[in-house]
C-alpha cells in the first residue's frame, strides 16, 4: 500500500516536472536531468518529513510516559504501580509499550540484576529507548524516593512544573520550524516564477528566442534544481530531534576538559587561548547549570545544603564534577563562607551562575523558615535559567535559517540578471543587423 502510494506521488511530481520542462522551454535532456534531480529531492524531503514525525511521536511518548509516571506515582508512592498504570496508556507492541514490559519484567523478576538495583535496572530498560535528560533525572529521584521512603511532594512537583514548561517551549520551537519551511517553500516557488520574467520580457515582434540560448538553458535548470534541492536542506537542517538528549561524550569531553585545564589550571595561558577557552567552556556551562542546579533543588527537599550538592556528583561527570568536588571541598573547610560558592566556576564570569550560586548560599545557610521561602526563590530561579538556556540550543539549532530563507530570492535575481543581460546583446545585435 505504501509503495504504491509513493510511487503515485512520484509519477506525479514527474509529470509536474516534465510540464516545468516544457513551460520553460527546456530540452529534452535538460528536462529529463530537472525530473530525475526534482524527484530525488522530493525523495529527501519526503524521508525528513517521516523523519520529523518519527521525531514528534518520541518526544510525545516520552511526555506522556513522564507525565503519568510522577503523578501515579505522587498519587499512590509506589513505583512499581506507576509503572503498571503507565502500560495501560501505551500498547504492548509499540516502542514505549514494549519498553515499559520489558522494565516490568525486570522489576517483578530481578532478571540480570546483580547488586541489588533492580528499579534501576528496571529504567534503563526505557533509557536505553529514549534518550532523554530529564527521563534519567525523573527516574533516579524516583529510585531514591523509593529507597529512602522520604517525603518527595516538593520534588514531584518541581519536576511536574518543569515538564510543563519543556512542553511549551517544545511547542514554540516546533510552530517557528513549520513557519520557516512554510515560508521557504513559498519562497522557493515566487523563485522559480521570476525565473520566468525574462521570456516575459521577450519582445516577439523581433523575433528573439532567448530559450535558443544555451546559457538560458542550463542557467535555468540549474537554478530550479537548486531550488528543490534548497527545500530539501532546510527540511534536514529543521529535522533534528524534540528530546533534551544528553551530549558531550567522548571527544567532545576531551575537548573540554583541555580547555578547562587552560583555563582555569595554567593562569599563563596565552590571551587568546584562555578567550576561546572562556567561550566554549562559558556556552557549555550555561547549557549544563540549569540541570545541575534543578536536581541540586530536588536534594534541597530533603537534604541539607552539603549533602544536595554531594549526591548531585552522581549525575554530573567531565568538569561539572570536578567543579562540585572543589566546591565541597571548601565547603566542608569553611561552611558559612560565601567565597566556595562564587568560585564556582568563578574565572567564566557567568552572572547567571553567580546568580543562582548566591540563592543557594542563602538555601544552605539560613534557617528554616527563611530556607523554605529561599528554596521556592531557587526553583523560580532554576525555571528561569532552563527556559533561557533551551531557548538558547533551539536558536543554535536554527542558526543559518535567515540566510538559507534568501536564497531562493537571490538564486533567481542572479538568473534574471544574466537573462536580461543576454536579452539586451541580443536586441543591441538584431538592431544593429537592421540598421
């Protein structure tokens, strides 16, 4: 059924194809090349499409999935009953389906666990599905949850907020994605119409063919390939993935590290190196505190300020743990000292760090009463800082949009250019044959 539905769609963006051939004049060979090239880039638009869906139907599982596992869970304190109601939403045979089976396999038989994490065990059956940030961070407080039988409402609800505004910004991000492939499309299309100006231009009466010239020939296939194959480029540009998936593993974490050790272990590092050091180590860093400092909120719950920041080692590695283990160290040194904590990563002169390592000395130092009303300041804060620092990603993601939404504009100005410039030789030469 599928393939004969591509194959119609096709034959007929041949037949459209053929018909552009022939609208513009082009020769038969030259009309062939604009079909077989129109219709492979037809062939990539049509897979980042399926591609992007694919993508949209991941995240909207996993959402899903998080959603109904923090509020069954909220609602009965057990996980393994989330886990159960969360299999209800998802049939057996699908992805998130056949994952979710699989955990709960794991969970009721202990099938290959061999230290005794079993719920662990069990969530890396879906991890290993999807990979998503906050779908590890949810499940490793809900392990820690069950494991020490603490109070979790606070927790539960930080990250219930957070999953609500993820999905708002996903929802913006996506509505500008399907604006600019809507506005290159139609872009692209006004393109190809302005390539036909210059046949427009052509005065009859003197007999001028500009489509007999060889360069309006080939200037014209190639512009309108370009254009499909412009459309196809900003579709794979558009197409990347919904989840927070987690980054710089391997080399990228090599990379780092060096730039780390330039900069903040050897003070006589050259000016310009320490500059790109500070830039890359600097764009890294506001992508990494956000998260860090959410789950350093969520042991805010129930842990003090010392042991919050210590536990949340176990999800950080690369410079981030490094950092937190300098901080803990002087920390542990001097306890109601403000300095530990604007050091943190102090040679970067981020104020949004500096920021949010403020609130947290306050958290950590003060006493209950004003530790609980500094504690909702530092979510608020922590909400503030993953919106910027996603918003962030999501424009890096869509650099280069502006340049690549001008190019069909430009490719047929340039066409249209050089056809008029050949139709005023060619009228200048039949003139002067007449006179």
């Amino acid at each position: 059924m599928r393939l004969g539905r591509n194959l119609i769609v096709f034959l007929a963006a041949a037949g459209v194809q053929l018909a552009i051939g022939w609208i513009y004049d082009l020769s038969t060979g030259l009309s062939v090349c604009l079909t077989v090239g129109g219709c492979l880039a037809l062939k990539r638009i049509r897979f980042h499409i399926h591609q992007e869906k694919e993508f949209e139907q991941e995240y909207g599982q996993v959402v899903t999935y998080l959603e109904q596992l923090l509020c069954s869970y909220r609602r009965l304190g057990h996980t393994g009953r989330a886990m159960e109601d969360c299999s209800s939403l998802f049939e057996p045979k699908s992805r998130m389906g056949g994952a979710i089976q699989r955990a709960k396999h794991v969970f009721m038989t202990g099938e290959g666990v061999e230290d005794g994490a079993i719920l662990e065990a069990a969530f890396a059956e879906i991890e290993k599905e999807y990979d998503s940030r906050r779908m590890k961070i949810i499940h490793t407080f809900l392990c820690s949850g069950d494991r020490t039988g603490s109070d979790s409402q606070g927790s539960l609800d930080i990250l219930l907020e957070d999953l609500e505004f993820w999905k708002s910004r996903t929802s913006v991000y996506e509505k500008r994605k399907k604006f600019i492939k809507t506005e290159c499309s139609v872009a692209a299309g006004l393109a190809a119409v302005l390539c036909y100006v210059s046949r427009l231009l052509t005065p009859e009466e003197l007999g001028l063919h500009i489509s007999d010239n060889p360069i309006y020939q080939i200037s014209t296939t190639v512009v309108l390939l370009s254009l499909w194959w412009l459309i196809a480029l900003i579709y794979r540009k558009l197409s990347l993935k919904w989840l927070d998936s987690c980054k710089n593993k391997g080399e990228e974490e090599e990379r780092l590290e060096k730039l780390y050790q330039t900069l903040i272990k050897e003070p006589s590092a050259s000016g310009l190196s320490a500059h790109v050091a500070k830039r890359v180590l600097g764009r890294y860093v506001r992508q990494e505190f956000p998260y860090w400092l959410m789950i350093v909120t969520l042991y805010l719950q129930t842990e003090s300020g010392y042991q919050a920041l210590k536990k949340s080692m176990e999800q950080t590695g690369g410079i981030f743990r490094q950092e937190i283990q300098i901080l803990t160290e002087k920390i542990y040194d001097s306890p109601r000292d403000l300095q530990p904590y604007l050091e943190f990563f102090g040679k970067l002169e981020l104020s949004e760090v500096q920021t949010g390592m403020k609130i947290l000395y306050s958290v950590s130092t003060n006493g209950y009463e004003d530790s609980r009303r500094q504690l909702d300041f530092l979510v608020a804060q922590s909400n503030r800082l993953m919106d910027r620092s996603e918003v962030f990603m999501q424009n890096n993601k869509m650099a280069g949009m502006g340049l690549l939404k001008q190019l069909p504009m430009v490719l047929s100005s340039v066409k249209l250019l050089l056809d008029l410039i050949h139709l005023l030789t060619m009228t200048m030469g039949r003139f002067q044959n007449l006179y």
